[in-house]
C-alpha cells in the first residue's frame, strides 16, 4: 500500500473517572463515564468514524470506556493495550502511534489528559475553523473526540502535520 494515502488519527478521552481509594491507574469510571462511552463510541460509528486499529491505554478507566464504546460500532477494531499511553506526553503518544504499520488508515487512540489534549494541539497544523474554535474553548473533557487527517505514512506524522477536521463534546 503506498504511504501517500489519506489517514486518519482520532484521539478519544476515557470517560469520567470515579476518584475511590485505588492507585490513579486502577481508577474505575464514575456513573457519568458509563453513561457518556457508549455515546462516544455512538458519535463515532454515526460519522462514519470505525477505526481498523485502537491503541487503548491499560488504565482501568480507559479499558472500560473503550470496552461500552465499541459495541456501538458496525464492526470490532483490532485493539492493542498498550502501557506506553498512560500518562504518555504528546511526544509519547506521536512515537506510539509513529509505529503503527502503514496497513492501518483509521487508527483511535484511547488516552488520558493532558496528553491527548497536547497532542490534538501539537499535530494541528490546520483546522476546522469550528472544530478548532471548539477545542481552544471548551480544552478536552472526558469523552471528547478529536478527529485529525493528514497524508503519508505513520512513520511522518509529526507536529503541525495533521488537520483538525471535527471535535466532538458528548454534553453540547
């Protein structure tokens, strides 16, 4: 398949997270996340948005909301745990998703803040003008969704690459 090829990255933030006494990476999603992954995962496969891969921080709380988004999609991802996304910087997350093969076109990535704010940011280069406008008011709350395009290979994705092309808030 060759690397000039249309691509997209969508970036979606676990759901609410309950705050029980647990270590941060066993956090359980609160009521509000179980009831706002689903929509997530609804959002999604209403535009059309069905990623080939998903990229899922092991975090108790991004599992479980990737876990009651998928069934809401016409068809399952193959989806990799992978440790390197919890609490991954921006530069973390581009160099996970830099080693994704270019086989992939829709590849999601399930993260945490403020990394997965950073790197919508980070990989902006261009924007939706509403999109963009969305994401510098409202930041990245919990079950947002940022969709990024660019074209060539995940090995170039890099800084101002990509362009925001919608961003999505599951309370608006």
């Amino acid at each position: 398949m060759s690397v000039d090829v249309p691509r997209r990255i969508v970036l979606l933030r676990h759901a609410k997270a309950d705050w029980p006494e647990v270590p941060d990476h066993e956090r359980p999603l609160a009521d509000r996340g179980r009831q706002d992954a689903p929509l997530a995962g609804g959002w999604l496969a209403a535009q059309g948005l069905v990623p080939q891969l998903t990229l899922c921080s092991t975090a108790v709380r991004t599992r479980e909301t990737w876990k009651l988004a998928v069934p809401q999609l016409p068809e399952r991802p193959r989806t990799v745990y992978e440790e390197r996304l919890y609490e991954a910087s921006p530069g973390e997350i581009i160099a996970v998703v830099n080693e994704v093969p270019d086989e992939y076109t829709d590849v999601l990535v399930v993260g945490h803040n403020p990394g997965v704010q950073g790197t919508a940011q980070v990989l902006t280069g261009e924007a939706d003008e509403e999109a963009g406008t969305r994401l510098e008011r409202r930041g990245f709350p919990t079950s947002a969704i940022a969709v990024l395009e660019f074209t060539g290979s995940w090995k170039a994705l890099q800084p101002g690459a990509a362009r925001l092309a919608r961003f999505w808030l599951p309370h608006e």
